[in-house]
C-alpha cells in the first residue's frame, strides 16, 4: 500500500480563504482551454473540443 499523499492533513488548522489563492475561477466562469487525457482510450482531448460537442461541467478536487 502507498504512502498517504499528503505530509500533513489536519482538518483543524486554519484554512486561508478561498480568495487567497491566486488565478481561481468563480463559479459561472469559463475555464481556460488546456489538454485532458481521456482515461479509457488515453488520447489527448481539447477542452474547447469537448465544448463544442455539449455543456461542459468540471469539478477539481482531492478524492484521496
């Protein structure tokens, strides 16, 4: 079994506030264009190709 990702993860130290961190989109915005890896096939896809096929919605976050 792997080593926990993280050196510390303490839920109980203080968290700075989201608007610390720097280039952050707010909800409702678009996001920049960039390079996805398509997991089950592993080619390389667009962001702005998979907007144009449909509405696109993109969740980031740890599931560790």
């Amino acid at each position: 079994m792997d080593a926990y990702n993280y050196a510390d993860f303490d839920l109980q130290r203080e968290q700075p506030p989201f608007e610390a961190f720097p280039n952050h989109l707010h909800a409702g915005e678009r996001a920049p264009d960039f390079a996805l890896e398509d997991l089950e096939g592993g080619t390389t896809v667009r962001l702005a190709e998979l907007w144009a096929e449909a509405p696109l919605v993109i969740e980031f976050g740890s599931f560790t």
